[in-house]
C-alpha cells in the first residue's frame, strides 16, 4: 500500500483536546488512512517530519460574510446604527459578483493562512463565493443572503434552490444552505416560506437572530415575541441551523435549542461595535457554542482562534478566571465540524484529511508547557506550518499555495471608493 502522505512521529491534539504522542498519519486521497504508533513505517510519496509538531483538526469559521473583506477597515470608530446605515448598506448596494468574488478569494486566502480548512458563509452573489471554494480548494457552507423585505425576495428565493439543485452533491468540498438574514430583516410569512423551502429541499439555515438589546425589544414591541420565538414557530429549529450570534438570547429562549442547532459566536464583532456582553457567558456551557469571525468589516481578520482567545477573556473579566477553561474553549472550537457535511474534525482513520501542523518553536509559543495553552493564547498564522484540506497542503511550510489576492483588493478598494454609496431599504 503507498500513501500520499505521511505526518510522521506527530503529537496528535483530538476535538477534545487529548494531546497523544509518536503518532505517524498515512493520508491517500483526501482521506486519513491510518494512524498508528507503529514503528514500521509504510511507503508515502511525501514524508513530513512532525517530531516536534502538533496535529489538530483544521479550524472551522463557522459564521462569516467573506466578500465583506472588502469593506476592511472602512467603518471604524462609530455607532452600530451608522456602522450599518451610513457606511455598510449603501456601500453593499453598488456590489457587484465580481466584487463578491475578489473579496471571497482575499478571504480564503486569509482563513487558509490561519489554518482554516472549512467555513460558513453567509452572502449575496453566492454563486460567486461557490466558484471561490472550488477554484481555491478549501471547503465552504454557502448561505445565500435572503431579506424577506426585499421587492425581489421570490427570485431570491428561486435562485437560492436552483443553487442548492446544482451544487448539493456535485461538489464534495461544497454545500449550500438557504440564508435569511434575519427576523427582523424577514417578515414572519417569508421566514416560514423559506423554511418550508429549506424542508422541502433537505438544507438546513443559517440565520442572525437576537443580536442586538434593541433588537430583541423591537420585537417583543412589534410581535410580542424575542427573535428566537419567531424563528422557532417559523419551525426554524426542526432544521439544522446555524445562528449567528443570539448574543441576547433568553433564559426562556434556551429551550429551543437542539442537537441541530448551533450558535456561532464573534466576540471580536461584539467588542468592536458595543453590542454589550448578552447573555451568551450565563451558563455557557449549556449552549452549543461554535467560532465565527463575522466578515472583516467588523471585525478585521479572520481568525477562530482569535475569536475563541475573546471569548474566553472576556467570560474570565466578566465571571471568575476558573471559568473558561482551556479544554472548553478547544471543543468550542471544533464544535463547527459537526454542524458542517464534510465529515471533518477527528484525526482518525476514515475522516477527511482536514488538518493543521502546528509549529510551536516560535517566539511567541515557546516554551510549550500546556500546548493547548499555547494554541489559544499565544499561537497565530505564523505557527501554523500546514493547513491540508481534503489531503491536499493548501498552505506548505508556511507558504499559503493558493494565489496571492492583496493586490486585486487594493484596485477593487480605489474602484468601490470611485463608485461611492448607493441607496439602500435596509435599516438597522
Ligand atoms: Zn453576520
């Protein structure tokens, strides 16, 4: 038997952060073959020496809007309200697929740096992201943004399954599910229409909700029901569901959760725009917490481990320094696997070779007393020396293989700011 890789002699973190030592991985295809502590070697057409690496499955972001990496940097220093309606909305009104494409390419290429191997988004022209996963190699759950407000909401919608026929089983490194932004942006009859659709053609959702205070009141005001209430009586939680945020999710709202449900959370975002801490650090560990770095717009890179580094500081600020701990915040971050279709998150025989080497010699990481201390709170892109996606070393001895984008997004910024703002009937 030959093999296309060998990761030899590695230390092994699992999802659950068990750290087992002397492991040789065989990977043929884009699967993992075998991993054993055998001594006797079998052939592999490319041998990596992991004598003082790390192994762990890839990261997963499970909630982001990657075209928005066009937008970095660009609205800094204000209000949530005039994050949205000033700068982003009408901004996002003169896109176009071209624009989405760019901004998707820039951000693979940032998520794969970061040891990224498979991610969430959630965006218009989402046939676009599609064609940035497959030209790229990573792996992607593609959610097209669908605002029941909006006047061509039926064509949205038609075009969102013909997308979904298209892609779902033709593709192994990609998925599509139905997007709708949100309660407050989805009437409660178009919230239904696209959940029955979603029924109907066997995808799950993925879904803002409860992301604001105001948000919250504003519904409990209007439909004297949290965002949460709506969505479930939408039958949004008989369904995978990926919710972004529900930073402000209720006691009462907490019973709606399921083992189909996750709650992808962006501190980073939180911090930035003065969302406030919600309730998302009462009781943690009763949600299905998942990392998701929101788009670049908000919160500037894209990186899990940062986010989950956030998450876990400011839950040790806001509680005790106990809390939090290291094990905790790695399942948080492996958790994305399982709300995903790529059979991805275990270093084991049969799973897709999804997978990052940490080297952790650096500077910033050494000495390594605790290496999963070292991973949340200290490593960066620096110390990840491979990221393989389906077998294959999308980032090389350091080097991302896919082509460098910076540039392009340097033009496509002189371009967006030459076109100027357009209108928009989105209100924050
Ligand atoms: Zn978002």
């Amino acid at each position: 038997m030959s093999y296309d890789y060998l990761l030899k002699d590695a230390s092994i973190i699992d999802e659950e952060g068990n750290i087992s030592n002397h492991q040789n991985i065989y990977i043929q295809d884009s699967i993992i073959r075998k991993v054993t502590h055998e001594e006797e070697l079998y052939f592999a057409k490319q041998q990596i020496d992991c004598s003082e690496l790390y192994v762990t499955p890839g990261l997963v972001n499970l909630h982001t809007h990657s075209p928005m990496n066009i937008f970095k940097g660009m609205a800094e220093d204000v209000h949530i309200d005039d994050w949205f309606n000033k700068v982003i909305w009408p901004f996002e009104s003169k896109m176009t697929g071209d624009d989405v494409y760019c901004g998707a390419l820039g951000a693979i290429e940032e998520m794969i740096d970061n040891g990224v191997t498979a991610f969430a988004d959630h965006y218009m022209y989402a046939d676009r992201i599609c064609d940035a996963v497959i030209k790229t190699g990573i792996k992607g759950d593609i959610a097209p943004a669908i605002f029941g407000v909006a006047k061509d909401f039926n064509d949205t919608l038609e075009n969102c399954s013909e997308l979904i026929s298209k892609i779902n089983g033709a593709h192994t490194r990609l998925h599509v599910r139905i997007g709708p932004h949100s309660p407050y942006t989805c009437p409660e009859d178009t919230l239904k229409t696209i959940i029955d659709r979603a029924k109907a053609l066997g995808v799950g959702i993925h879904i803002h909700v409860s992301e604001t205070h105001e948000q919250v009141e504003q519904s409990i005001e209007k439909y004297s029901k949290t965002p949460f209430e709506i969505l479930k009586e939408a039958g949004g939680f008989d369904i995978p569901s990926i919710i972004a945020h529900g930073l402000w999710i209720s006691d009462e709202d907490r019973k709606y959760l399921n083992d189909k449900t996750v709650l992808a959370v962006s501190p980073k975002t939180y911090m930035k725009l003065s969302m406030g801490t919600g309730h998302l650090w009462d009781r943690s560990w009763e949600l299905p917490l998942c990392t998701g770095t929101d788009g670049a717009a908000s919160s500037n890179t894209l990186n899990p481990l940062e986010q989950a580094k956030m998450f876990a500081l400011i839950g040790k600020l806001i509680k005790t320094s106990t809390e939090y701990d290291l094990r905790f915040m790695w399942k948080m971050l492996m958790r994305g696997h399982e709300a995903l279709p790529f059979n991805s998150g275990k270093v084991k025989e049969g799973y897709a070779a999804d997978l990052v080497v940490w080297d952790l010699r650096t500077c910033n990481t050494a000495p390594v007393y605790n290496p999963l201390a070292s991973l949340l709170y200290s490593a960066d892109s620096r110390n990840v020396l491979y990221t393989f996606i389906d077998g294959r070393p999308l980032k090389k001895n350091g080097q991302v293989q896919i082509e460098q984008n910076s540039s392009a997004l340097f033009s496509l910024s002189r371009d967006i700011m030459n076109r100027g703002q357009g209108v928009t009937n989105l209100s924050f």
